[in-house]
C-alpha cells in the first residue's frame, strides 16, 4: 500500500441518517475503526459544521441525492430493484410538492443536507470518487445486503444485525445508541469503501448515482 493510499485509509469520514422534522438528522464521524463523533440536530447546517471541525473529506447520506425524472424515475432505483435490493422510489419534485401525506418530508430534509454541503462537498456526479470533499448517496438496507448478503440482510433484525456486522468489521458501538446512529456509521462505512475504491454505483448522470459497497 502507498503512503497516499494508507493515509486516505485513516482520514475521517462520516455518514448522515436523514429523518423527518421530528426525528432530524444523526451523524457519526469515524477515523479508521474509531468513532470520533456521534451527533444529532435538526439542523443540517450543524452537521457540516460539525463536519468540518473534525476535517471531514466524504460524507455517506441516507436520502436520494436527486428528485426522480418524470416518467422514467431513477435508473439506480431500477437497478436495486432488479437485484432484489428494496429501497423507496423517489418521486419528481413536482409530485413530492404536491403531495398531502407528509411522507416526502424526509427527502425533502435529505436535500437541505447536501445544500447545507454544496459548497465545501457537493454531490458525486461521477461513477467513482475523484479524490475531492464530496457527499454521496447511499442506504444502510443496501450496505447491509452487500455485506452480508441479501438474503442474510433483515429488516426485521435490523438492530442486531448492522450492530453485529459493525462490531465484526472492528467498531466499538457503545456510544450508538440508536438504530438511527447505527445506520449513520453504515453510511460512514460506505464512504470508507468508497475512498477505498471498493465500491459499486447504480444509476446514472440522469438520475444520480447510489453508492454500495462492493461484497466483500
């Protein structure tokens, strides 16, 4: 391994769980296998700040990165689907506004997140890291699929499955509490695996890109 290499292993990395007004955001910062930082707030711009103290370069969020494409949706969306990897079908922004539900309301915060980044790590548009600050979306149901398999993979043992395969993959999990600060350290794994180059995207420019890990 290379110097270059070997330093982009231990630099720190985060990931973001993004809930509806009433729940906010979770974020976990971890370096290598220590968790530096868990954090949560209702405000997205907290989370950068908190971010940026700790010299975050990547940043794994749980929410879509870009609103579906009238009339084709998101190819990433299709991809997952196809490989039995069950995930939530983004809608237009037009649809989203329009809807009376408050389901949307999680997506609608996903995106005050990367807005709150933009400047400092705006969203990958490629297929692979390029070796700049950026955000990413990716989805703990997805990391778990790709890291124990998708039939392994349970919603229902959720909890005890991400803290298992976290604690399996070298990370002290005592000071996440919650499933919410579970699934923010998967997404800060995710990045992990990005910077790593061992990582899969789906999708594509139109539509934005999903990034999993590759099975390991």
């Amino acid at each position: 391994m290379t110097g270059v290499a070997a330093a982009r292993q231990v630099e720190a990395v985060a990931g973001i769980d993004v809930g509806g007004t009433t729940k906010g955001f979770h974020l976990v910062v971890l370096q290598g296998a220590a968790v530096r930082c868990v954090a949560s707030s209702p405000d997205a711009r907290e989370l950068h700040q908190r971010c940026l103290q700790f010299k975050v370069s990547v940043v794994g969020i749980d929410a879509p990165s870009q609103w579906g494409v009238e009339g084709i949706g998101r190819a990433a969306e299709r991809e997952m689907a196809r490989e039995r990897i069950s995930c939530f079908a983004t809608p237009t922004l037009a649809r989203a506004s329009a809807s009376t539900s408050g389901f949307y309301e999680w997506m609608f915060n996903g995106a005050r997140v990367y807005e709150a980044f933009a400047d400092t790590h705006p969203i990958l548009k490629a297929e692979r890291f390029t070796g700049e600050p950026v955000t990413f979306e990716t989805f703990p149901h997805a990391i778990a699929c790709a890291l124990l398999g998708r039939d392994v993979a349970s919603a229902k043992q959720k909890r005890t499955q991400r803290r298992r395969l976290l604690e399996e993959l070298g990370l002290d999990t005592t000071e996440l509490k919650s499933i919410d600060s579970l699934d923010a350290v998967l997404c800060a794994v995710a990045a992990q695996r990005l910077i790593q180059g061992k990582s899969r995207a789906y999708g594509d420019g139109v539509g934005g890109y999903i990034f999993v890990p590759t099975p390991v």
